[in-house]
C-alpha cells in the first residue's frame, strides 16, 4: 500500500472525511488504530460486528476478501478521496 493511501480501499486519503480503524476493536483491547476514509470505516462497522472483526477480520487482507466489503471496494475504486455519504446496516448483520 502506497503511503498516506486507505488501508482498505488504497485510494489517496486527502485530508477531510477521515476516521481511524481498530483492527483489533477496542471492545477487546486493540490499540493500534490505522487512518482510513470515514465511508470506508463505516462499511465495515456496517458489514461486521465486533466478534467477527475480532475472530476473523483482524487484518486489511480478510476485511478486503468479504464479499460485501469486496464489492463495496468496487463500487468506491473510482470516488474521489472526500466522496462521503451514509452506510446502512447490511440486512445480514442486523439478523445476528
């Protein structure tokens, strides 16, 4: 990944509408935190919960292989680094 780029979807992070990831979330004591677009940091929040991220989507490579993650991806390749707008609660997660 190219310096000063999001971690998940590798695009220029610019300098507005950014957050910071937990890879490990805090809930269990993750301490590092990494930059990344806001949309981005919301689809994930979306797609997953805290569990899951814990038990198997802890490192860029597996949050990149979901398939909605993966998708959504596709769908921000060509955004510019501010584009934001809201994240909805996949149906899936909301059935956990």
């Amino acid at each position: 990944m190219i310096d000063n780029c999001c971690p998940l979807c590798g695009r220029p992070l610019g300098t507005v509408n950014i957050d910071r990831h937990h890879l490990v979330p805090k809930t269990f004591k993750g301490k590092e935190q990494f930059p990344i677009h806001k949309i981005c940091h919301r689809k994930i929040h979306s797609a997953l919960t805290e569990r899951e991220l814990l038990r198997q989507y802890h490192t860029w490579d597996a949050l990149r292989g979901h398939e909605d993650i993966a998708a959504f991806i596709d769908w921000v390749a060509n955004k510019p680094p501010e584009f934001y707008t809201r994240t909805y609660t996949s149906n899936k997660k909301k059935s956990r």
